[in-house]
C-alpha cells in the first residue's frame, strides 16, 4: 500500500479568510449552493420552463427574482444565474446550462453603513432610494469584474472570480475599516 503524499481537502474560496466584523459591519462567506448559467436559446420559452421547474421567472435586466436558497439573476444581455437549487434537467431544452459552482466567491456584506463602505470600491450608486432590494448589477470592484445583489436592509451579495477571493476579501475589509474609522471621529 502506497501512502499519499499529498491530501487534497475541498476548501471554500473564503477559507481562513472570513467572517469579519468590522464596527457595524459584517462580511461573511455565502455558501450559494450550486451556481448554474443559463443561456437561452432562441425563442425557447425559458421563462416558462424556468418558472415550473423552480418556481421563479427569469430577472429583468439588472434585477434578481426568488429568495435566499434559490435566486435567479440578471448576468449580462442574455444570461442569467441560478443560484441555490441544482437546476432541473428540462431547462436544458431550453438554455445552455453550465454548472459554474467552483468558479466563484460569493460573500455577504452587511450592516449601518454598507453602502457607504460599498462606495470605495464601486462606481455603482448602491443607495437604497436607486438599488433596492431585488437590484443587481454586473460591474466594478476595485479592479475585479463582479455582480452585486441587494438581498435585503442593508446587504449585498457580492460575487467575484473565486481566484479573486482574498483580493475581495482585502478590499472590502479596507473599505470596511474606512468607514469605521470615519463612524469613530
């Protein structure tokens, strides 16, 4: 019997890193279940499919339909994200399906002041009276490409590349500890 040199556990993309509370802010590691991209094809009635099959009809551009456990997003000019539930075989005569799990970080910030804190790092004006709850946009952080979701009273998901997660990490507890500080004076 040959002994293993090496043991490869699964780690999530946050490991190590999170949760941190930073004043009245909290950045924690979202465990989204399985994340799935859906292409529609041509007049292929996906709205439909997607609705029997997981109860939610796909988002409009830059919105977010279902709950916390199973959510579709807006993911660019025909493209949506499934999150939550694996996706029920039938779409697939409707979309391309790809199962994109293992790809990305997905966190939550939240807490007074998230929107100031998202501000650093993000051209996207976040203010609950522009981007409510159900909003979602595909745009900057920092210098990483991500999607950002208001899923409720001051919190987001964020999502970026999951080789970008320590870097997220570091740039949202920055933004975190700059509004912190400013809270202090």
């Amino acid at each position: 019997m040959v002994d293993p040199v090496f043991v490869l556990d699964a780690a999530s993309p946050c490991a190590g890193l999170l949760p941190r509370k930073i004043g009245a802010l909290t950045l924690s590691e979202v465990d989204p279940g399985h994340l799935t991209a859906l292409s529609p094809f041509k007049g292929s009635g996906l709205g439909e499919a997607l609705k029997a099959a997981h109860g939610m009809a796909p988002p409009a551009p830059n919105r977010a339909t279902g709950k916390a456990g199973a959510r579709a997003l807006w993911f660019g000019h025909a493209h949506y994200l499934l999150m939550g539930p694996p996706p029920d075989p039938a779409l697939a005569d409707h979309a391309a399906v790809t199962d994109i799990s293992d790809g990305w970080a997905v966190v939550q910030l939240d807490g007074a002041g998230v929107t100031n804190a998202l501000a650093r790092v993000t051209p996207v004006d976040l203010r609950a009276s522009q981007f409510r709850r159900g909003h979602t946009a595909r745009t900057d952080l920092r210098h990483m490409h991500a999607s950002i979701t208001n899923v409720g009273d001051e919190a987001f998901i964020i999502m970026v590349f999951r080789s970008m997660a320590r870097t997220l990490v570091h740039d949202l507890v920055t933004a975190m500890e700059g509004v912190a500080a400013r809270a202090a004076d």
